[in-house]
C-alpha cells in the first residue's frame, strides 16, 4: 500500500521530492518544497491520504503577506484574529467565512449585469446581427440585450465559488464549516463561477467597499483551491499554493509602497524589456523603478527559493548581471527571505556592476518586517 501511495503523491507533483528509500522497502522519501497547504489524494485501493505542508513562517505572519501584496493600506490592522491558529487551512477558512460575513451584513450588493437572450418581449436593444444569423425571418423570438439590476454579479459570485471550494476541502473545522453553510444560503441566489473558467473581472469602488477584503480573500481561495481527476484514477482535492509568489508579490508590492516618496514609478513583473539588440531574448526582473525623468533607477528580484547550505545560488547572481546589463544600471539587488547568509555584495571583474543580495527576515512583527524594507530601499537610492 505504500508503495501505491508513494507513486500517487510523485504523480500530483505537490512534493519536491517523492523517491523510494533505497535502504528500506516501503518506505518513501518525502521533502516539501515551497508550496504549502493540504491536499486529500484518493488513490485506489489504498484510500484517501491526506498531506499537510506547514509553512515556515507563522500563520498570521503569512496571512499578513498575502494580505498586503493585495491591499497594503488595508490589511496593515490585520484581518481577523488568526493568535490561536496555526493551521493553514482553518485559518483561511476562518478569515474568509468572516470577511463574507461582514461583507453581507447590509446584505447582498446589488448592481448591473449585461443579459442576452432570446425573448417573446422586447426589451433593451435588438441584437439584429444575432437575429438574422440564427432567426433570419422570424419574427420571434427576438434577440436582445438588456442591464438588469440583481445581485448575480461579479463580486457576489466570487464569494459563493470561494466557499462552496473551502467547504469541498478537508481539515476544515465543523464549526467553521457550519459558519460557511450559513454564507452559502445567503448567497444561495447567486451563480457558482465553472471551474476553469476566468474569474470574472471586479472593480473597486466606494460602492463595494465592503466586500473588499472579502474579495481579496476569496481570490486567494480560488487561486489555490483545486479538484482534478488524474491517470489512474487518482482524484487530488485539496488547497496549494506556492510561497515563492507570495514572498515575490510582497516583496513588489512593499518595494513600490516604499518608493512612493521618491515619485517615478514602478513596474512589477516587467515584459518589455529585451537582453539582445535583435530583442528575441526576453528578460523579466519582478521589480524595476524609474524616475521622474523616465531613467531606470533601481532593478531588484525576490527569491524565496530554497537555499544551498553554503549561501545562495551563483544563477541568480548571473540573471541579475543580465538585467543590469540591459538597463544599463551598474548596480542590482537580490532579495532573499533571510537564509543561511547576510547581506554580500558582489562587484563583477571588468564590468564594474556591483550585485547585492539582501535578506529579508519573515519572523517578526509586519511593522518591524515594513521597517526593514524601508531600510532596505534607503540603502537601493543611495547607491
């Protein structure tokens, strides 16, 4: 039986390493690498396993970095009271069955959807191009368009897909899970958004400014939730997602907010820029700032990943090297969730480019770990 299971787990690809142990059958080796969260693997004839991959970092500390790559002005106070827990997954479905409930204390938002139909009765605008390629004669039914005021919209929809998710998941508390029930009755009118399909597009405005952090919340659900049929037979339910995006949002989102001061602006994830002259190399740094005058000032890259035991990887010191080279800029900052080494620098033979790798330290308060980063730009700007 372990061996059937040891062969499930390789097969959905959530481990760094999934291997037999070569010095006693039967046993596997199992090492997590940077995704987190819990997954329920049915695997036929061995039953349901069920994996839990703690984060480093405290639970409340990590709810504050995916909070504040998202809203770093609203999330400072934190979202709810996460002291007493340290699981991942009661946790999110806590914050988020509380977020729903006082997003829908005043009830549900209402707003306008866009319907196309075919109808008896005209209302809205004809859809005469529709008309004609599927009712080319007939007088009806008419194709129309129409707004219609309700509350099966976007913002609503989100949330109901975000708990029905969380309540399909295991290791979520019977309290917590009853709490959730209670949301989806209120949302009970409201569409399930199909799995696959795009998250429908939300925009903030003073309107929905309650759901906000709800919104936010959920979206973290929908991005990590998943339900998949494998070969073999295999059905992996469960909610992953991966800390190198969530220290490299944070990092992005921290970096630019410490920026603000100094005007320009700030490009995350940026795509234009290219390594050759023939522009078919395409480079793409997490973070570069500009100044006012349009110059690229600051290029840096946030790296989570897991560290050699003798200090950091020589490739991210040569992907640096080739972005300061296309920006023209003759120094680059590396930025590690702190690890086995402090702050070095590296200045390249017959460049002259000076490549710094910093570390930031997860395990303190979110005032200490913003004051940091603040620190940590002073020394960017001063060059």
């Amino acid at each position: 039986m372990a061996d059937e299971v040891g062969r499930a787990l390789a097969a959905v690809k959530i481990l760094d390493e999934v291997a037999p142990d070569p010095y006693e059958p039967g046993t596997w080796r199992l090492r997590a690498g940077s995704k987190v969260g819990v997954v329920a693997l049915a695997v036929p004839d061995a039953g349901t396993v069920t994996v839990r991959i703690t984060p480093k970092v405290p639970v409340p500390r990590l709810f504050f970095l995916l909070g504040y790559s998202t809203d770093p002005g609203g999330w400072q106070d934190g979202m709810v009271d996460l002291a007493e827990r340290s699981d991942l997954l009661p946790a999110l479905a806590h914050a988020v069955e509380r977020q729903t409930d006082r997003a829908l204390r005043q009830g549900l938002l209402q707003g306008y959807r866009t319907v196309e139909e075919a109808s008896l009765v005209v209302r809205g605008r004809i859809r005469e191009a529709e008309q004609i390629r599927r009712r080319f004669g007939m007088p009806l039914p008419v194709e129309v368009a129409y707004d219609e005021f309700t509350t099966d919209i976007a913002e609503n929809q989100i949330l109901r897909t975000a708990v029905d998710r969380l309540l399909r998941l295991p290791g979520v508390p019977r309290a917590i899970r009853t709490r959730l029930l209670h949301q989806r009755t209120r949302l009970a009118d409201v569409t399930t958004l199909v799995r696959g399909e795009p998250v429908p597009a939300w925009r903030p405005t003073r309107l929905n400014a309650r759901y906000h952090r709800a919104l936010h919340l959920a979206k973290v659900v929908l991005e990590g939730a998943s339900a998949e049929h494998l070969p073999g037979g295999l059905r992996m339910d469960g909610f992953v997602f991966d800390m190198n995006r969530v220290y490299e949002d944070f990092v992005c989102a921290a970096l630019r907010e410490a920026l603000r001061p100094y005007g320009g602006r700030s490009v995350l994830q940026a795509k234009d820029l290219r390594m050759d002259e023939g522009d078919s190399v395409r480079l793409r740094p997490d973070f570069v700032w500009y100044s006012d005058s349009g110059a690229p000032g600051i290029v840096a890259d946030a790296k989570y990943k897991a560290r050699k035991r003798s200090g950091y990887p020589n490739e991210d010191l040569y992907q640096m090297l080739a972005y300061c080279t296309a920006l023209g800029l003759s120094e680059g900052h590396l930025v590690y969730a702190k690890g086995n080494s402090t702050l070095t620098s590296h200045r390249v033979r017959r460049a002259g480019t000076v490549l710094h790798q910093h570390a930031l330290d997860l395990d303190q308060q979110p005032d200490a770990l913003l004051a940091e980063v603040q620190e940590l730009i002073r020394r960017m700007v001063a060059g």
